[in-house]
C-alpha cells in the first residue's frame, strides 16, 4: 500500500530533542554562520536515508521528492540527524542513550541499504523506476584465461 512519504524540518528535528540539548544547539545556532546547520544536516540525513533505498535497487518505491523520506523511518532519520547536530556543539557530549539511538538507527538503515527491510513505497513515485546503464568496456579479449597457472612443471628455470 503505497503512502504519502514525509519531509524532515528543523521543528521536526528541534521536537526531538530534549530542554537540555535545544539549549546547548540555540547557544551555538546564534553565532554567525551557524542558523544554517540544522537545515544541512537534515538535508544530509535525507539524502543518505534516500541514497541507502535507492542502493537496495529499491526505486520504484522513492518518492520523486527528493526531500522526502518514508515515514516509517522518520524516527531514526531523527536520531542520525539528532546526533550529526549535537556532535557539532562545543563542549557538549550528547551522552550514552544518544549515541545508542544513533547507533541503532545505523544499523537499521545498513539493513535497508542491503534489501533487508523495504520501505513502504511512495504515494508519488519516481517516473523512471530503472538504474541507469553502464556503459560497457571497449576491452577486447584475445585469449582465454590458461587452465594451469602454477605448478612445478610451469615454474621450472625461474
């Protein structure tokens, strides 16, 4: 049953966190160059969360949004996200439980890479569901690959 896939936002990502942690991000986030961070690492998480769908050859289930994700792994999206942020905080250490949630959502989207778990599918597929081509080879083979490498007889006078 194919469903509406979701985008990642910064409220999303600051719903997820803790009093303690939206304190220690809204310390740094105020400085120059900073207001920018939590959009680019959702974006990162986004693209490596769509990356490890598409890798399982799994592409008739991505949505042709490329900012969009399944819901179903919203959760964990969060908490790669979570953890890429927190870890840019100077002076902070997210601690044990954080860097447990990481880990498992680590886990469970190097499953989906390998076609171990399947997305539900898109509501709005990609139009062209099929990997891209790869050219092949103009290598020419003139012989065959000899039967007999090594062995005492062929290595004699060397």
């Amino acid at each position: 049953m194919a469903v509406a896939w979701v985008a990642l936002d910064e409220a999303a990502l600051l719903g997820s966190m803790t009093s303690r942690e939206r304190e220690q991000f809204g310390r740094i986030s105020a400085t120059a160059g900073t207001p920018d961070r939590a959009v680019n690492v959702l974006a990162d998480t986004v693209a490596e969360v769509r990356g490890m769908i598409e890798s399982a050859e799994l592409l008739d289930r991505v949505d042709v949004d490329r900012n969009k994700i399944p819901p179903s792994m919203r959760g964990r999206a969060l908490a790669l996200a979570r953890w890429a942020l927190l870890c840019t905080v100077p002076g902070y250490e997210p601690g044990e439980a954080r860097r447990t949630e990481y880990l498992e959502a680590r886990r469970y989207f190097e499953k989906v890479a390998t076609g171990a778990i399947k997305p539900e599918p898109s509501d709005n597929p990609t139009a062209n569901p099929t990997l891209p081509a790869i050219p092949h080879s103009n290598a020419e083979v003139i012989s065959g690959v000899p039967e007999k490498i090594t062995g005492r007889e062929e290595l004699r006078g060397l």
